[in-house]
C-alpha cells in the first residue's frame, strides 16, 4: 500500500512514541516498514530493526495506534554450563514447543493473531477468535495493554505442523505477557493463564541456577517423550531467557529439511550439527551412543532428500503440504489474498465442506528444490561445485 494510506498526524505520534526522526520513519516506509491492512486495519510492520525498534515490530493504526513491540530473539545454548554464568540465582525451566511463535493483541474490541514476522496471520486470527476470542477479551477489561506472546501448535497449522497429544489439532499455549515491549514476570502470566482459563506451557521445574543435574534429568526426560527442548528464565526476567534444544528434535528438523534440501536443508543442517557436536561433549556419549546418534543423523540427512528426488523423477511435485480448517469461505479468502501480498506460490484445493460451513483445505507450498531437482534429472548435472 501507499504511504499515502497513513496519516501524517498518525505518522508523527509514532515517530514521538518510538523517538525515531518522523522523515526517518517516512523514508522506511513501504521499504523497511511494510504497509499492510486486514479487515480494513491498516498496520506497519519493521522488517528489520530500526532506531532500535525490533523486527517483528506491528503498529495497528485503527482509532489511536497501539504498538505491538517484536518478540525477542532468545540467546541458544550450546553447553549447560553456561546457564550458572547468565543466570541470577532460581530459574525457571519451560518446555519448547515445536510451532510458531504469535502475539495475542485485543485492539478496538478485536482480536489479532500477529506473527514473529509481524503479520496478522488471517488463518491464526480467525482460529484464535473462535477459540479463545471472548477470554481475549475479558482478560483484556483488566488487564489493558498488554501483548500475549505464546505458541501454535498442532497439524492444522500453516508454518510448522507438529503433532501433540494434548494439542493435536490447533491450540495456542502462551509461554509470556509482554507490555510495552518488555517481558513480565511469569506470576503475572500464570495468573492471567489460570484466572481465564488458557493454556500455558509446561513448567518443568524451578530450581537453583547450579542445578544443571537437574536440567539434565528434565532434558532426559524430554528425550524420552521426543519433544523439543527448554527455555530457561528468569521467574522476574531480569535477564533474558536461554533455550536449549534435544537431540531427538535436531535430527528430527534436518529430517524434515531436507525434504527439500535446497530450500530449508541447508540452512537447518549446519547449525544443528553445531548442537549435537556440543551435546555429544557435555553428555559425554561412548561410542554406542556416538554409533546410534551418528546413524540417525545420516539417515535424517539422506533418506527424505533421496526420496523427494525419487518423488520428482516419478513427476511429482516438490511442496510442503498443509492441512488448515476455516470457519467460512471468507476466512479461506482471505487467507488466500495474504499468501499471494506476501509472493507465496501455493496451491489450494477443497478436501471437505462441512455442514456449518467450515472448510478443510490442503495447501501446497512450492518449493525451489522441484526446479532444481528437475534440471539434475534433465542433464545429469550438479547444480554445485
């Protein structure tokens, strides 16, 4: 959309509230900072962190505009032994879930699902208000101002469907409350959480910062249910959280990677390599658990890339495939429209029409690897050195 679409008036109250130079502001604009508009909203969102405004930043520009500060990134850690060094004194210990991170906002009487990138997600909006809009709401009558951050998970999901016993369709479990872009003390979330009736994430254990004994046993028992890992915080979050992530999950997403390994592998392959040499030191692994790891990895590393190319030989498409459910056709509509404003190429058809009108759709991301994988086959050569 044109800067035009933003009022100058409006354009001077950010600029003020986030003390970045007004020109500056309208320089970014449609450039660093996107124009976008959902149900008639209009809404800016960073791109990239300016003037120290965080990427992932949403300004809503409904009646007064109300800004949605980015969630920030969490420090990974490599080895246990570093959580005494950062941590003040007890500590919290979380479960990691495999999803998508989202900010809950109630604004103008509205509830709006944002993501880590700063997107009104139509698709997540739509499920969250039919879910837990009223309790939204509600919580938001006392609570005013504050920004739910927290986790979708379940297979109906558009970005990272991970099946959970507990969730396994569609839920949201909200790990923090932020208000003006600073993390609150987990008292307050955990009172939010049980006074309205949503879901949080699992609190493993609170502990002294030098238990890392302890850690492990929670990491085990982690390994054990195949789920994906920690975050670690402070109860007042007087410094930032750490995470830390199982081994059963580092295979288990160059798995998934490299499905299409010129898309996702090679950014998932190296990094998570890096975790496992480090977990293989600290946990000190024999050479059956060196053997049994190291197998695993190589499978997770070729089989699912062997097979997509046999999938392409065969003239098949190379995409990610995602199940979603909308409450109407107007919700499917406008999901559709944000793929293509964001340059999405997918694919969609109608699996089911139910009768209170909801719609069960199959989407098709498609990936560079299909092009690629067709050029190997048609000329028998590598597309790298």
């Amino acid at each position: 959309m044109s800067e035009d679409s933003v009022s100058s008036e409006k354009l001077a109250i950010i600029a003020e509230r986030l003390n970045i130079p007004g020109d500056v502001l309208r320089r970014h604009l449609n450039k660093s900072i996107r124009v976008m508009v959902y149900r008639g909203l209009t809404y800016l969102v960073f791109r990239r962190e300016i003037h120290g405004v965080s990427e992932g930043t949403t300004i809503l520009l409904g009646g007064e505009p109300f800004i949605v500060y980015g969630y920030p990134s969490i420090q990974r850690l490599a080895l246990l032994e570093g959580i005494p060094r950062h941590m003040i004194d007890r500590i919290v210990v979380e479960e990691k879930m495999d999803g998508y991170n989202v900010r809950i906002v109630v604004y103008d009487g509205e509830v709006y699902a944002i993501t880590r990138g700063g997107y009104i997600c139509p698709y997540t909006t739509s499920r969250i208000r039919r879910m837990y809009g009223e309790q939204f709401k509600l919580a938001y009558n006392e609570y005013p101002d504050i920004v739910f951050a927290g986790e979708v998970v379940g297979v109906e999901n558009p970005y990272v469907p991970h099946h959970y016993p507990e969730a396994p369709r569609f839920d949201y479990f909200i790990f923090d409350i932020m208000k003006e872009g600073r993390l609150q003390p987990l008292k307050l979330r955990d009172e939010i959480v049980e006074k309205y009736s949503f879901r949080g994430v699992r609190v493993l254990g609170v502990l002294d910062k030098n238990d890392l004994e302890g850690v492990r046993r929670i990491i085990d028992l982690l390994e054990k249910e195949r789920r994906e890992g920690i975050v670690i915080k402070d109860p007042e979050h007087r410094v930032p959280p750490l995470k830390y992530t199982t081994v059963y999950i580092n295979i288990h997403d160059i798995e998934e990677g490299m499905k299409h390994p010129f898309d996702e592998g090679r950014g998932y392959l190296f990094s998570r390599i890096v975790r496992l040499i480090a977990q293989g030191y600290e946990f000190d692994w024999n050479n059956d658990e060196l053997n049994r790891i190291a197998l695993r990895l190589g499978r997770a590393i070729l089989k699912p890339a062997i097979e997509s190319l046999r999938r392409r030989a065969m003239g098949k498409l190379i995409a990610s495939t995602y199940i979603l459910v909308f409450p109407d056709r107007e919700s499917l509509n406008e999901y559709l429209e944000f793929l293509e404003e964001m340059g999405i190429d997918s694919i969609v058809r109608i699996v089911e029409e139910k009768e209170d009108g909801s719609l069960v759709i199959e989407v098709l991301k498609l990936k560079e690897t299909h092009d690629i994988y067709g050029k190997i086959l048609k000329t028998g050569y590598s597309p790298l050195d």
